[in-house]
C-alpha cells in the first residue's frame, strides 16, 4: 500500500491550502488505534458482518479514486457526476456511507430525501481546490464585476466546490458542472448569458472553454489575493469567460515533458488525460476526459495496447488489474494519491458502522435548509441539462 503523500519533482510541491488559504479540513475525533492495527481480513470480515445486519438500510457510494481495500465495500462505484446521480436516486436506504470527500457528502444530502443521513466516515477527507475559493472572495469578484458595469455573467461552479457556491450559483441564475459533463455546461450558461464564471478549477474552465472555440485571450485568470483578480478593467471587460484560480493538486502535478518521456517510452502509446489537468498537458495527450470517460475509453480498446494515463494512482492501478492484457502505467513516477480521500480508510468505515448498528449516527454531513435549497436549484439544472 502507498503512503498517502509523495516526494515531490524539482518545481512541484505539495499543495499546503492551511498555508495559503488560512483554512483547513474538519476536524475528526479519535478512534481508538487498535482499529487501525487491526488485522486486514478480520477488519473486512466484521465491516461485511455489519454490513449485512444493517442491509436495505445502508448504500455505500465510493468513487473511483478510493483505494481498493475501500471500494470493495462500495454498491455503487462512479465519479462526481454519477454518484450524484445515484445520490439523487436514492429512496429506500435510510444510511448512505459516502467514501469520497466533503464537498460529494454534500451534494448526497442535498439531492437525497429529506429523511436519509448522509455519512463520511473520516470528516477531515475534504477537498483542497474546493476551498481555494471561499464563498466571501467569490461573493466579492462577482460584486466587483458587477460595480464595474459587466452584466450577462452566468457562475459555473464546479462539482468540486462547498454547498455555499453552489447556492451562490442557485440564486444567481448558475449551474454546476462536472467534468462529464462541462461543456454541454457552457452551452447551457452561453444560452443565458454573454459571459460565465467559472470555479474553482481554472484548467478545468479553461480547457473546456478551449473545446468551445472560446479563443485564451477571452479567458481570464481571476486571483482572490490581487485588486481586480489581476486584471485591468479592459481584460475583465473583453472577457468571456472568468476562472477562479484554482487547481487540484494531483492533476496540476502532469506534465509535457512526462507525455514525451512516455512516448519516448513506448512509441506506440495512446495517452489519455483528466482535463483538470494543465491545458497544455491536455493539448499534448491523445485523448482527455472524466474518469468515467477514462474507464470506457481503455475497457473498449483491443488488447495489447498501451496506456498512460493522467489521472490519480488507485484508478490507474484499479484499471492495470481489471486488464492485465493491456499496458497501462500512470503519467506520473512519483506516486502521489488523493491525499484527501486516502483519508478514507476501512478502519473509519469499520468505527462508523459499528456506531449505526448500536443506533448512533456519526459524522453526518448536513447542509443549512436555506443554502441547501439554493444549492438544489444549480443541481437539479446540472442533472437537466442532455
């Protein structure tokens, strides 16, 4: 098993959000260690015990980038936009146990009945880009724009944002997206409006803007930390499209010079990228898409051919071993997991149901009824649009 961090290349570091952006992740109370020193097979073994006992009542939702020793548990198994869909599906199970991240929770509560609890068994598996962008620096942006003169502004917020953005997109005639389904997105946000703001992930916005014919010099970068993000008036006023400058820090980390060494490598390679990923990382890959994207992609390819891929490690490594007949390698040599959600580990999952069965609700994640209704509106138009 992986540790849960890397060393990192010359020039790329870890991403420290507490450092840059004053905040940090829940906090998660203690478990007792013997959870964690517990043997493999007697953990599993108690986990599908308890599982079991509590049957109808609970669904497991795990997402791609889970280890393996997690989403073995998992009913459902998809990226952001389909476990949201499967969130909104739900009508039976009392208990969704989300392995994932904060943000996912949310969104589960959210578009799940009212009645349903919504778990995440470790409370600090949050999201770094989703709190590069506050819901008081986007409030700010959008009033600066607005004070400016700049009308016809459609916000997009990512999946990967806190329920108080997408309410903020709610109420303001927005949408989120996911990278699914982004640029049907932007034709649904160009439909209404001239112009769309986009956040939290700038390589997300700007690769799909790229894919619209959106020329870069109608893409700005807004920065929370500089006076007009950045900008002059002119830019912000010849601007299409606005991105929050933001960034995941597993996908930030794929590079150019590792799709040449690849290619270097096995000449008949086919590489396939996350468009979070750097534009010109996605420019220089075969093909790019979501995870779900990814998946489909190379379970249709023939056998015998080789794959590198830029996405995180336990998906890469979950694809080697459902397809050994292939080649399949991560882009990157340095193996850096999902920080985040490798704070979903089988001991938490253990301890929460261990607390279901004796008929205590942990780590619930609830959002206030007023954002969550507001939240509802950008969600429900993400899961209308074809």
């Amino acid at each position: 098993m992986e540790p849960a961090s890397c060393v990192p290349e010359e020039g790329v570091g870890a991403y420290d959000r507490l450092k840059e952006y004053g905040v940090g992740p829940l906090r998660q109370q203690r478990i007792d260690r013997a959870y964690f020193k517990m043997p493999a097979e007697e953990r599993d073994a108690r986990i599908w015990e308890l599982r079991t006992q509590l049957g109808s009542r609970l669904t497991i939702l795990g997402h791609h980038y889970q280890r393996d020793e997690v989403i073995q548990f998992a009913d459902f198994q998809g990226d952001s936009y389909k476990l949201s869909q499967q969130a909104a599906a739900q009508s039976e199970a009392e208990f969704t146990l989300f392995c994932g991240v904060h943000f996912m929770a949310e969104s589960a509560h959210i578009l799940g009945s009212p009645d349903q609890h919504v778990i995440l068994p470790n409370l600090e598996a949050g999201c770094s880009m989703a709190d590069m962008a506050k819901p008081e620096d986007v409030e700010a942006a959008w009033n600066t724009l607005s004070d400016l003169g700049i009308r016809g502004i459609v916000p997009v917020t990512y999946m990967n944002s806190a329920a108080t953005l997408k309410a903020f997109c709610g109420r303001n005639g927005g949408i989120v997206c996911t990278s699914s389904n982004a640029p049907r997105v932007y034709d649904w946000a160009f439909d209404r409006g001239e112009r769309l703001f986009f956040f939290p992930d700038e390589h997300l916005g700007r690769n799909t803007g790229v894919r619209k014919d959106i020329p870069l010099d109608q893409m700005v970068v807004w920065d929370p930390f500089l006076p007009l993000g950045g900008n002059t008036e002119e830019q912000l006023r010849n601007a299409r499209v606005y991105l929050w400058k933001g960034y995941c820090s597993v996908h930030a980390r794929f590079s150019v010079a590792q799709i040449a060494k690849a290619r270097d490598d096995f000449p008949d390679v086919q590489v396939v990228v996350h468009p979070e990923c750097p534009l010109d990382v996605v420019q220089a890959s075969d093909f790019d898409g979501s995870t779900e994207y990814i998946i489909d992609l190379i379970r249709a390819a023939p056998d015998g051919t080789t794959w590198a891929v830029g996405t995180e490690i336990n998906l890469v490594r979950r694809l080697q071993a459902q397809m050994p007949e292939k080649t399949i390698f991560c882009l990157d040599p340095v193996i850096c997991p999902c920080s985040t959600m490798y704070r979903i580990h089988p001991a938490y999952m253990l301890w929460t149901l261990e607390h279901l069965v004796r008929g205590e609700v942990v780590n619930e994640i609830t959002v206030e009824p007023a954002i969550a209704d507001q939240a509802r509106v950008a969600l429900d138009r993400m899961l209308s649009v074809p």
